[in-house]
C-alpha cells in the first residue's frame, strides 16, 4: 500500500501541476491538513516538516501565481507527491489521502477516464480536455478563475479528511 501511494501520489500532483499556482496551493492545503493531524497525535517534528513544506510552497506561490515567473516542473511535483505520501504514511492516515487530496485525485481520475472512454469508444471523449482543469479553460474559464476554484475545493476537502483524522 505504501509503494502504491508514493507512486500515485507522485503522479497526481504532477498531473495537477498544468497552471500557475494550481498543485502548488493544493499540495500547501495538503501539507497543512497533516501538519494539524501530526500535531494532534503528538508528532511535533512532523509536524514541523509539514508547516515547513507550508511555508516553503507559500514563498514558492508567490513567483508562480499568474503570471508565473517560477514554475515547479516534473522535479518538484514529483518529489512533493512522493513526499505528501510519505507523511501521510507516518501519520497512520494514508487511506485519508485521496480526500485530503481529493483535487489531485480529480485530475488524475479524470485523465484516466478520459484515454479509457476515448480507446473503448474510439475516439468520443468525455471532457473537452483532460486533466480536469483544462476541461475548464476550454469551457471559458480563465487560468485565475479555474485555479481558484480548485483552491477552494482543495480546503474544503483537507478540513473534511483533517476532520475525519480528528474523529
């Protein structure tokens, strides 16, 4: 299960990461949400990793908000999912993790199940676009707008998993 999670996990962060400041957010939402369940159980150096990771995705957000002078590239999506796995793994919560990220899950799910309706039917597509987030563009939405939606379903979702964890 471990494995698994690492790997997916890594994967769906770097899927995420396709406009300014998207994954980036999200994976500080994230992040944050396990900061506060180590802190409950008692894990203070973990804790501290995670508010660390914060802090370091929100001086990050700041060059890579719209438009974005920094960007953070397979390296660092990739080592952040790997990583949000990881401490969700330490904490014992890592079947809270497709809620807490339930935005990387989105994106994720929704590629696979664009390339598998796409091959079964040959060639209908359930999106405009896949990952998620350019469905929106391609509906109108502007790269802000669609970010900042995903934002805010992103801390919706990590206060409902940091609640469960809590339970």
């Amino acid at each position: 299960l471990g494995v698994l999670a690492v790997i997916a996990t890594a994967n769906a962060v770097n899927i995420t990461d396709g406009l300014d400041s998207l994954a980036g957010m999200c994976a500080a939402v994230a992040f944050a949400s396990y900061g506060i369940i180590a802190h409950l159980q008692g894990q203070a150096p973990l804790a501290t990793f995670c508010f660390t990771v914060v802090g370091a995705l929100l001086g990050f957000l700041w060059f890579n908000a719209h438009p974005a002078r920094l960007f953070m590239g397979d390296t660092g999506a990739l080592s952040l999912g790997a990583t949000l796995a990881t401490v969700a793994l330490m904490t014992g919560h890592v079947l809270l993790l497709p809620i807490i990220g339930f935005v990387f899950v989105a994106e994720t799910v929704s590629v696979i199940l664009q390339v598998s309706i796409f091959k079964l039917t040959r060639g209908r597509r359930l999106f405009r676009m896949s990952p998620l987030h350019h469905h929106f563009e391609m509906l109108g939405w502007s790269e802000t707008h669609v970010s900042q939606r995903f934002w805010l379903v992103s801390m919706i979702s990590g206060m409902v998993g940091t609640a469960l964890a809590i339970i």
